[in-house]
C-alpha cells in the first residue's frame, strides 16, 4: 500500500572517504555505481565495457567506483581506467552502495557489479525505460540468462525463489529476481527512499521502499555469468539475510498468522478435552493434553500481541508497508475497550477458579480434582492479563503519532 506521505531518505552510515572527483559536465545525466571489494582483476574491463556503452549509446555519463576496503589494487587500478573512486571502509554491500549514490551526481543511478558477471552492454535497457517515465528499472535474472557454473542450484532453485515467493506474498511486489545486482533509479526517485541496510538484504530494502514509496517500476531480462575469477561469493549467508529481512519486515506472516494458528489450536485443544479424554484411534487424548493446549493458547496470545505492535509500529513510524485492516483495527481501538475485553477474559477464567473453590468447601473441603476447568481458568486469566497490559503498550505506541480519523 502506498503512503501518501514521504520523509526524506536519512544518511546512510559514516563513512571516510577519499575526496571524490569533480565531474567535468554539470548535467551529467548518468552515474554507475560499481561497489568493489577485491576486484582487481575484473574492475578496469568492466569501466573499459562501460565506457564503449556510453561512447556508443551517446549517454552523459559518470562512472562511480566505491572501494569497499578492499585488500588489492582495485581502487588503483579503477582510478587508472578512469573512474570516479571514493572509499567506504564499513564491509557491507550496501554500505558501499550508499556511499556510492552520495558521489553520484546523475539524474539517473544505474547500480552494477565490478566483477564482470553481466553483461555492461545492455546499459540502455536500464536508461531509455527511466528516460520513458518509469521509477526503477530492476534486472532479473530468472527471465534472463544464466550461463553455466554462475549461480549455485540451492540459489538458482530454493533460496532465490523463496524470497521472491515472500516478496509477493508479505508486500504484494510482483518482482521474479529479489537479488540482481544491476538495478537503475532515478534520483528524485532515490531521495524518496529510506535506506539503512549495510549487508546484502540491502538489495530487498531498496524493493521494499519503492513498494512503500509507490515507485513504478519494470523488470528487464540480463544475461548473468559466473565470475571470471576467485570463487562465487553469493553464499547462504547472504541469502538467509535477504530472507531475515523480508520476514522482519512483514509482521503478518512472522507474528500474526503463526500466533493465530497456535492461539485457534490450543482453544480447540482445550475445550475438546474440558469434559473428558477423547480417543483418536488408538491415542487416548487425556488432561495432559490440555496443559499443551493452554501453552499454545499463550503462546498465540503473545504472537498476535507482537504482530499488532509491530504493525502499530509501523503505521505510526512509516517504516514499511502495512496492511489495510491495521488502520481499520485502530478506528475502531481504544485503550478503554481493550482493557475492558482483557479484564472480561480475565475475569471469565478468576469466575471458573471461584466456582472450583465454592464446589470444593460446599463439599466438605476434600480431596480436589479439578484439573480440567483449572487449566482452563489459568489459560483465560493469562490472556486476559496480557490482553489488558498489552492493550495499554499498544495506546502507548500510538501516542507517537498515530490519530484515529
């Protein structure tokens, strides 16, 4: 869902940097951004291909090489060739994407990688559909080329897809190649979006935000290769970032939705067990059971709380996309009603304790069996609880800036 409202992008991390050349052309149209870490050996071919591009396709262009302290040549020999070089000494991809886009002085950003894995002669795809009118235009790799030996099948078959399924899924972003590194952007269309991410989920917050900022966007085909030397560095590490990212950001699936599941699952447990032991087969279910039910009961309680905070937070804060139905849980919300439902549960279950003490001194204070409707009474009370106390986290979260309309 797109939020009307914008805040400017905050400063991406500190950085030292060596002073970064002056463009000789004002109107530059076109800045590359290559972050580099140990690309001696394939970073002056790439700004060699990138310059017969731009000389060929007759662009105003810059090329913005950040070193991302590397250990070799790279800065030397890319300065050699011709590019802008600035230094970004905080390891992270996009750390060093960051500190690129702040040396960029074009009103298109086109982001590639130093390592000679695509093919640099495509650059128009990545310009004309920015100079047609579009927001961003992100390369995929799944509709493209991938030549033999450049992605790993975990990646190409597993890890790839699925942060893509959770792209979808989480944000509603239609986006088949979560993590192609040759993406372009416009610059005011930059300044909308808020990024932080130092390390490889950086790729999947730059996504995140045009979906939040509203950005048109278009996926064009590029061929992607294996990396002319040293190893592949796309590692599971750095797929499970993107995937961490993505989770962190969508409340509804890491909060709600298992929370949901597990508070439905262990009602239904309890109250099939409340009047008796059930048989399944040759599975006698007994109160055991129940103590289970009312540990998921809780458990879901405490998920579905997390999740309307998170969401909460990130109405208020604008820190992502939120769902529809979170604006509609706030006009109808009060701190008043919250408590009273919570005090309501609570007081279900401190009723049911009552009526087990009554029953047992009306009966001569004897021995005490009542396990079934006590486990019930202690999961409603713990609810109930949660229910009030969390109702007065959530007025508090909301004191930031939310207001009900």
């Amino acid at each position: 869902m797109t939020i009307d409202e914008q805040r400017s992008r905050p400063e991406g991390p500190p950085t030292t940097a060596e002073a970064v050349e002056p463009t000789t052309d004002e109107a530059v149209e076109l800045s590359i951004v290559l972050p580099c870490r140990n690309e001696e050996d394939t970073i002056e071919e790439c700004i060699r291909d990138l310059r017969a591009t731009i000389d060929r396709e007759g662009y105003s262009a810059e090329i913005v090489v950040c070193d991302n302290a590397s250990e070799d040549a790279t800065a030397i020999r890319a300065r050699g060739a011709g590019a802008i070089v600035v230094s970004q000494p905080i390891r992270g991809y996009g750390a060093s994407c960051l500190r690129g886009f702040e040396a960029a002085h074009g009103k298109f950003v086109v982001i590639a990688d130093g390592d000679g894995t695509y093919d640099l002669s495509k650059l128009h795809r990545f310009v004309e559909p920015l100079r047609a009118g579009y927001d961003m235009v992100l390369g995929t790799r799944r509709n493209g080329t991938i030549l033999p030996g450049a992605m790993k099948r975990r990646h190409r078959h597993v890890l790839e897809p699925l942060q893509a399924h959770l792209l979808r899924r989480a944000f509603g972003l239609h986006v088949s190649d979560v993590r192609c590194g040759m993406r372009s952007i416009r610059r005011d269309a930059l300044d909308r979006l808020r990024l932080g991410a130092v390390g490889m989920e950086f790729a999947s917050e730059m996504l995140t935000e045009a979906g939040r900022a509203g950005l048109v966007t278009v996926e064009v085909p590029v061929e992607f290769g294996p990396r002319a030397v040293g190893r592949q560095r796309r590692s599971v590490g750095d797929g499970w970032r993107v995937i961490r990212q993505l989770l962190l950001l969508s409340p509804t699936r890491l909060f709600l939705l298992p929370g949901l599941g597990l508070f439905l699952s262990g009602l239904a447990l309890e109250g099939a067990l409340l009047f008796g032991p059930i048989r399944i087969g040759p599975l006698r279910l007994d109160f055991h059971f129940m103590f289970v039910g009312g540990t998921l009961a809780m458990l879901g309680t405490q998920l579905l709380l997390l999740g309307i905070f998170a969401k909460t937070y990130t109405l208020v804060h604008q820190v992502g996309i939120y769902d529809p139905w979170i604006v509609r849980f706030h006009q109808l919300y009060s701190l008043e009603r919250g408590v009273a439902f919570g005090a309501l549960v609570f007081g279900a279950g401190l009723a049911l304790n009552l009526w087990i003490l009554s029953s047992w001194l009306s009966g001569g204070a004897g021995d005490l069996f009542a396990v079934r409707p006590a486990v019930l009474a202690l999961t409603l009370m713990i609810i109930g609880a949660e229910g009030v106390f969390g109702s007065f986290f959530i007025s508090l979260l909301r004191s930031s800036g939310f207001h009900r309309t």
